[in-house]
C-alpha cells in the first residue's frame, strides 16, 4: 500500500469529520411572525456581535416634530412616536430587514447566530412608526421567535431557548 494510498482517506475522513461537526454544533435563530391584522409591518432584527444588556443598547430616531435624538432600547417602544430608527453607532451588530405583509405569515432565519447574542427587534407600522421592540437572548442551543399580530387572545410575543443537538 503507498503512502498516497492512506493520506488521501485520512484527509477525506478529517473533511467529512469537521463537515459533521460544524453542522451539528451549529446554532440557528428563527422569527416567525403571524399577522392576522390588515396592517403590513416592518421588522428590523439586529444581531449584536458582542455581549451587550438591554439597558445599553441605544438608538438614534426621529420625533414627531423632526428632531433627531438619541434613546435607549426601552424608551423606543414606550415612549413616543419614534420614525427613523437606526442603532447607535457604538454598536457592532448585523442589521436585517422583513417585510410582513397583511393576513401572512413570515419567518427569517439566522444561521450564523451564536448563543449568548442578543437580538433586538423593532417594528414599524405602514407610517414608519416604531410600534414595538422586544429584546431577546438565549445563552445556548438555538433561538426561536413568534411575533403573533392579532386582534383575538393570542396577540402576543413567545420565545424558545433549543438545547444544542
């Protein structure tokens, strides 16, 4: 038996082995959200790529008359109105958009996410409103999140820390 007989199996076996190992170990975050309503809303979800409290996180938005400020994360669900919502540029995180259209249902998917990372969700009604914000973050495993838009008893927010396969 040569010797290029048993180093190519072995580095096809360390392949296949690290392939496996990846895809297992992987982590996932999943938002699905239910609209029942006749309203589309916007969703932004940032990924933070370091730790981080809610109570740290800022935003820069605009008021009802025109002026630009900067708030916390509680205040932009809570207090307003709020347009224009865009995060403070202290913060290192991977921002994506989700249309959610009227009577649908829409879920994104986020592979890269790692456990312990915070995510922020803000929504905006069809005017640009900010209308909610939820923080969230799971320390393990993988992440799944319903938004449920609805006028009946299951209007609401559900979270689901998955243990790690």
């Amino acid at each position: 038996m040569s010797r290029r007989d048993v180093v190519l199996p072995l580095i096809v076996l360390l392949v296949l082995t690290t392939v496996g190992c990846t895809a297992f170990g992987a982590s996932s975050a999943d938002v699905t959200v239910e609209n029942s309503e006749l309203s589309r809303y916007q969703m932004t979800v940032y990924v933070f790529e370091e730790p981080v409290g809610a109570g740290n996180v800022t935003f820069r938005v605009t008021n009802e008359t025109g002026t630009r400020k900067a708030i916390r994360l509680a205040r932009l669900g809570t207090e307003g109105p709020y347009f224009n919502h865009s995060l403070g540029g202290e913060w290192n995180a991977t921002e994506r958009r989700v249309a959610v259209p009227a009577n649908e249902t829409t879920t994104a998917s986020f592979g890269a996410w790692d456990p312990g990372t915070a995510i922020v969700y803000v929504f905006e009604g069809a005017d640009g409103r900010v209308i909610r914000t939820d923080f969230a973050e799971c320390a393990s495993g993988s992440l799944s999140h319903t938004f449920v838009f609805s006028e009946g008893p299951e209007n609401g927010y559900r979270t689901h820390c998955l243990p790690a396969p």
